[in-house]
C-alpha cells in the first residue's frame, strides 16, 4: 500500500470516528436534556405563545447584545462539566420571571417557573492567533419554560453582531477568522 492510500485511509477513519463521536453526543445530550426537563418526548412541547422573532426581545442583555452583558436581573452561570463545541465560547444566562424564583431539591432539578428563559450563546474566535481581536456570535439557543415544558429556539447573530433572529428551520453557515480553516456551523431546528 502507498504512503498516499494509507493517508487517504487514515484520514477517512479519522473522519468516520468523528461521524459516530458527534452523533453519539448529539443522542446523549438529547436524552439528557428530555431526562432534566421530564418532558417525555419533544412532540410533548408546545408553545403557549407566539415566539419573538428578535432575540433582544426577551430583554436579556445591556446594548445590543454583542458583549453579550446581562441586563438587570438576569443571572449569568457556568457548568462545571460544559461539553466541547468545536473551540467555539459559550456565554450562559437565566432570567427568571419578575416576582418569582426557581426551587432548589437535593434529589431532583431545579424546578423553574412558567416564563423562565434559559440562553445559551455561541461564539467563535475571529483570529485564533490573535484573541485580541475579539470573537464573532454564531448563534445563541433560547430554552422556554411553557406551561406544558420547555422550547427550544435558536436564534442566528446577523453579521454586524447587533441581533439575532428566530430561525426555526436551523441554518448551515460557513465561516472563517483569520488564521483558521474554514468551518462550518450547523443550526439546530427549533
């Protein structure tokens, strides 16, 4: 065997064993997030109400967004065992309805209230050897809490870094900082 097929190979196996890595995150993260929210099964999720189609809609950062600075009463946080999404950052919030709290139990979840906002945003290096130069949002998953359970709704950052939109039927996009190789981002459905 030549030195280019045995590096073909080596690069399909390498790729093959990505496929299944990815999918199989992809299935645990699933189950896990169904399990958390007892929800039973997505089709078990409807919204009550009409979904915003800006995320500055929900009101939960200072500005435009692009600091990605919580506004008064929105609770930043951090998981101490986070998943790796491909070298992207991920900026965490909570905010709770006014006048309400979540409910804390040593042997289950916590119990949010109805109209809870759980965000999650992503974001990208513009330059990786250079993190000066600051980072681009790609996309930023909205999780509701409805009276029936939880929605799941992505949201997609424009590229001024101003505002993100409702993209329920997901998005591919490609992009690249300087230094880096192209990559592309897939989008969940909502």
């Amino acid at each position: 065997m030549g030195a280019s097929t045995w590096l073909l190979r080596q690069r399909w196996s390498a790729q093959r064993l990505r496929w299944s890595a990815q999918r199989a995150l992809r299935a645990q993260l699933l189950l896990s997030v169904l399990a958390a929210l007892r929800c039973g099964s997505p089709t078990a999720l409807k919204i009550e109400t009409t979904p915003f189609e800006k995320l500055s809609q929900y009101g939960l950062f200072r500005g435009d967004g692009a600091a990605q600075q919580p506004a008064p009463g929105v609770i930043p946080y951090d998981l101490n065992s986070a998943l790796f999404s491909d070298y992207t950052s991920k900026y965490r919030f909570i905010k709770l309805p006014p006048g309400t709290q979540a409910t804390y139990s040593d042997q289950d979840v916590f119990d949010f209230p109805v109209g809870t906002v759980i965000a999650k945003t992503f974001a990208s290096p513009r330059d990786a050897r250079d993190p000066a130069l600051g980072q681009r949002l790609i996309e930023t998953r909205i999780l509701k809490r409805e009276p029936d359970g939880w929605v799941g709704l992505p949201y997609i950052w424009n590229d001024a870094q101003t505002e993100a939109t409702l993209e329920v039927a997901g998005a591919r996009q490609m992009f690249a900082g300087e230094g880096m190789q192209r990559a592309r981002w897939l989008t969940l459905s909502g």
